[in-house]
C-alpha cells in the first residue's frame, strides 16, 4: 500500500529509509515548537493555545506536502516571520495580536491565490539556472551556519557603541537596562569567536559532530538519524540531556485546548477584524504589512524547494519545464507549493504566525527521503507531540546541530555547477549564497542575487535576457526593503 501510494520505488528509497528520514527532519526542526510559543507569548497571546496552534499548523502543512504532492519537505511557523509577527507588527507598528492574526490569515489567502492563478510558478520559470543552483548551495550555508549556531560552536562579541536597540527600545553606550533582556539589536562591531569548549553543550555537539562524520564518511546507513540518538543519549551522563520532562505527564493538555479557546477565531472577531476595519487611517500600513508577510513567505518555500529539489532529484528541471502546462496544480511542484499557504491561513485561525517550509527538512533529504512518506513521518510526530511533548524535547539542540552542519557540506556541493571564473555568474551567486546565511534569511538572498543578476546583465548589455517576472520582483523586494526601513 505504501509503495503503491509513494512510489518508493520510483523514488529509489524504502519504507525503512523514508521513516528514519521522517524522524530526522522532525528531531531538526522540533524546536520551532517550544520557541514560537516563547516569542508569540510576548504579544500577550497564551503560550499553550500558541504550542497547540503551533503543533497543528505544521502537521497540516506537512500532510499536505506527504499526502496531496508526495515530497520530503516539512512545515511549521518560520522563525524570522514569528520575529516579525512580534516585534515589528505588534511592538513597533502597534496592532495587536488579534488584529495581526487576521493580517497572517490574509497572507494565506493571497498566497493561495498566486499559487492558483501560476504568478509563482512564472516566478520559478523566471529564476536563471545558475541562480538556482547559487540557492541550493546558498541552502547549504544556511543550513550549516544554523547548526553551528545551534551547537554554540560560535560566540559573538559585540562592542556597546554598536548596539542599536534593546527589547525594541533605542539604546546608547553606558546607558542600564532595567529588567529581563529579550532582543538586542547591533549594528557593526561585532567580533565572532569560537564557542568555549568548558562548555558542556559545546563539547557534546562537537562530539556528535565527529561521530555523524565518521559514520557519514564510512556510509553507514541512516547515519544522521544514529548520530542523534547518539548523541542525545551521551549527553545524559554530561548534563545536556535533560531527562526531567519525563515525569511530566504531557504538560497538562487539556488546559492547552482550554488555553486555544482564546486564540482560536480570534482574528475575526472584534478585537481582530472588526478593530482592523474601524480604523480606515491604517488600511495603508495593513496592506503593507500582508505584503511583507507574503513576499517572505513565498521566497522562503520558493528557495528551499529549488535549492534542494533539484540538488536531490525531487523536482528535476523537467519538471519545473512541466509547470504551467495545462490547468491546475498537476506537477508535485505545483501541489506543494500550496501547502504552505493553506497551512498559514489555517494558522491563522488556531492562533500562529505565517507557515513556511522549514530548510531544516534538507536534514531528512541527506538521510534518505525522497517522498511524501518522510512527510508524513514528520507530520505524525507533530501531531503526537500535542499528547508527549516532554517526550520529544529531550532530544537537546546539541544532538541535531552537527545533523545540519553535515546537511549544509552536502549541500554546498551545488556551488560546482557555477562557473566563479565568469563573473557574471559569480557575482550574483556569491550575493545570493553569502547573504542567505549572513542575514539568516533564505528571501533576502534570493533578493540579493535577484539584484545583482540585473546589475550585471546591465552592464554587459543583455538587458533583454532578464525575464520580466524578474524585474517585477526584484521591483517588489526593493520596495519591501524602503518601507521596512521607514516603519
């Protein structure tokens, strides 16, 4: 029935290999499901009901991408758009959660429709190949720099007259902060180190690290999945793996469903849509933020699925030259790219921010998974962790790093298909890659290789070569940035 449904097979994977795959994508990104909670909570919203919407949002949107377009990939609520949910839609700009819930489930619906009506499949056919293959190894920077900042492998210093802000407030050299310190904000000046070893967390992701590469090196099978288990279970006698969550019964769920009363429909009720629609003077500023929302969210999923896609074999170019052709969502690109709006919108009524495919499922791609059966693994674990959450947070984030820094060296072997000898092709591809780890945001560096795409094109006079959609969205990214930078 599996393979029948799957087309394990076709696929060259195994029942065996999908599952393991399933586990490691979902060891890699559990953690988005104790952190959204901790950010959207500052807003005022409750953290169980935010756990749960959290927890449901990503099951539906990885189910989708297993059961209706049969790919590896997996989704949840994207760090950097929680942030944005938090500190610049709520603190900065001044609505309140409600009413940015209302404006996340309009960020779906919109997605929905550029999906249906193909503007993001012009976008990907718009997408040069080189580019393409800039993102994917971009992806693997990404990707290892996450681990490696998970892992606490790196420290970073920076000097007081460089921090900018802190908890959201302007802040000069010598001045006292009163009270916890949530967010800082620096500017230049800041001075990277290596992490210290007397650090237990530290030494215990080191120590995962070479056993992932050892077992990677001599082919062991499933070895990303093993080096977790491993490593989470020699961080028991180190004091990393905390085994204390396991005498809780499972955080008390039913108090978290009486918690999602709260949050559930909140956005259209009077404190969400209708306060929205009661204040003409901020229809501008709504509609600029939905369009921050979606350009983000759109980019974010775009990038992974070329990135990865391609480099593993799960959208190959033929299928993205299939594209388009006919009506409908009929490619399994096509059908995944609507589960991550759907999966927003859906949210939105639980009570999270926008839903995007994690990059961190490329972790379960290098273990293996090559269809919607590693999705589904995923997906069945986000749903069992509402009922044993203390369960899967035992696994400490210095188990999974070294499984993303092993991903990221896997997949910066796409930087081979460019030629760095002709810089037409260089610069955009250095902008593209280095950005998207540097800026920690997969949309802001495909906006970068976008620019300097054109850039270079310009100069050489082959203006005509940049596809339209190109210019428009470069046109749109701009854009974002100006009125990011004045709100």
């Amino acid at each position: 029935m599996l393979e029948k449904f799957f087309h394990l097979k076709e696929n060259n994977t195994t029942v065996g290999t999908e599952i393991a795959a399933g586990l490691t994508t979902f060891f890699a990104m559990s953690y988005i499901i104790f952190v959204n909670p901790q950010i959207l909570a500052l807003t005022g919203m409750p953290t169980q009901a935010v756990f749960l919407a959290t927890v449901i949002s990503a099951a539906v949107g990885t189910l989708i991408l297993a059961l209706y377009a049969n790919v590896p990939y997996a989704q949840a609520p994207g760090m950097g758009l929680n942030a944005f949910f938090t500190y610049t839609v709520v603190f900065a700009l001044g609505f309140t959660w409600q009413e940015a819930l209302f404006m996340v489930f309009l960020t779906g619906v919109v997605g929905i429709l550029i999906t249906v009506t193909s503007i993001r499949k012009k976008i990907i056919h718009a997408i040069p190949e080189t580019l393409q293959h800039a993102i994917g190894g971009g992806i693997g920077v990404f990707i290892a720099y996450i681990g490696l900042k998970n892992a606490e492998l790196l420290s970073f210093t920076s000097e007081g007259q460089s921090i900018l802000s802190v908890n959201n407030e302007p802040y000069t050299a010598g001045k006292e902060i009163s009270g916890a310190v949530n967010t800082v904000v620096t500017g230049g000046g800041i001075i990277p180190d290596m992490g210290s070893f007397t650090n237990p967390y530290a030494l215990l992701a080191l120590i995962g690290l070479v056993v992932t590469i050892i077992m990677m090196v001599a082919k062991v099978k499933g070895a990303i999945l093993i080096g977790i288990i491993l490593t989470t279970v020699i961080g028991i006698p180190m004091g990393v793996t905390d085994l204390s969550g396991l005498s809780n019964p499972s955080n008390s769920i039913l108090s978290a469903f009486g918690e999602l009363g709260t949050t559930f429909g909140a956005a259209f009720g009077s404190q969400g849509l209708g306060s929205l629609l009661a204040d003409p003077s901020r229809y501008a500023l709504i509609l600029i933020t939905i369009f921050a929302f979606t350009l983000t969210d759109i980019f974010d999923t775009i990038g992974t699925f070329i990135g990865t896609g391609r480099k593993a074999g799960i959208f190959t170019l033929e299928d993205e030259k299939a594209m388009g052709k006919g009506n409908g969502l009929n490619t399994k690109m096509e059908k995944a790219l609507l589960a991550d709006t759907v999966a927003t919108s859906i949210g939105a009524v639980f009570g999270t921010s926008p839903v995007t495919t994690f990059v961190e499922s490329t972790a379960g791609i290098g273990a293996g998974g090559r269809t919607g059966l590693t999705s589904l693994t995923t997906g069945t674990l986000f749903m069992l962790t509402a009922f044993f959450s203390p369960v899967m947070s035992i696994v400490p984030g210095a188990a999974t790093a070294p499984a993303l820094i092993v991903v990221g060296i896997l997949m910066m072997s796409a930087f081979s298909e460019i030629d760095w000898n002709n810089l037409e092709e260089a610069i955009p591809a250095f902008f593209a890659s280095i950005f998207m780890g540097f800026t920690y945001s997969i949309s802001y560096g495909i906006a970068a290789g976008f620019l300097f795409y054109i850039i270079t094109k310009v100069v050489k006079g082959k203006i005509r070569v940049v596809h339209p959609v190109l210019w428009a969205t470069t046109a749109l990214f701009i854009f974002n940035f100006v009125i990011l930078g004045l709100i």
